[in-house]
C-alpha cells in the first residue's frame, strides 16, 4: 500500500509541476484540473501518513488509537474539488451568456469557498 500510495503521490505532483509550468496551460477548465490534482496530493499525502502509521503499529504491536487518525481521515477535500468542475461545466451549458460566471475569478473565489469549507 505504501509503495502504491508514493506512486500515486508522485504522479500527483508531477501533474501540478507540468500545470505550473506549461504556459498553455492558463485556461479555467485546467486551474479547476490543477486544483483536483492539488487535492489528490493532499488526499494521497493523507493516506500515506495513515498507511505509515498503520504499519509502525503493526511492527510494534502496538494495539491503541492515535489521537490524530480521527483529524487524517476527513480530509476529503477531492469531492469537492469535481463538484466545482461540474458547476463549470453546467455553468457553460446552461448559463453560455453570463460570462461572469465562467470567469477566472469567479471560479477562483469557488474554489477558495470549497476549501475552507474543507478544512472548516
């Protein structure tokens, strides 16, 4: 589990490196992209630290809760992220000529909203 975690968590990153760095790579649909890869990062990270602790205990034999594997597993921050890119989506079929709405801003300031809410 570990070693398919790290490759997850590395592809994940790999992903947000080529996102930042492509300049073609500014268009809306692709920060909504970057922030899902973002949150998988996360998400991986999480699991990775929780697989790593799974297996310390294990090797120790140790049979008592951490404190913190209540606060690791509710970061679920990767739903919210594709419940944004099908807003955009909804957004650009059902609403094409409010351009408000499809602009970068706007979508930026949904996805501050979602990870706070996140995180709250």
């Amino acid at each position: 589990m570990i070693g398919y975690t790290s490759s997850a968590l590395g592809l994940g990153l790999l992903f947000i490196f080529i996102m930042i760095v492509d300049k073609r790579c500014d268009t809306i649909p692709i920060m909504l992209i970057t922030n899902s890869c973002l949150t998988a990062f996360i998400l991986e990270s999480d699991m990775l630290d929780i697989d790593i602790f799974t297996l310390e205990n294990d090797l120790k034999q140790i049979s008592y809760e951490d404190f913190f594997c209540i606060f690791r597993g509710y970061i679920s921050l990767f739903n919210f992220s594709f419940v944004l890119e099908a807003l955009y989506r909804y957004i650009i079929v059902v609403y094409p000529n409010r351009l408000f709405f499809q602009s970068a801003r706007f979508q930026g300031l949904f996805i501050c909203l979602t990870w706070i809410f996140g995180i709250l």
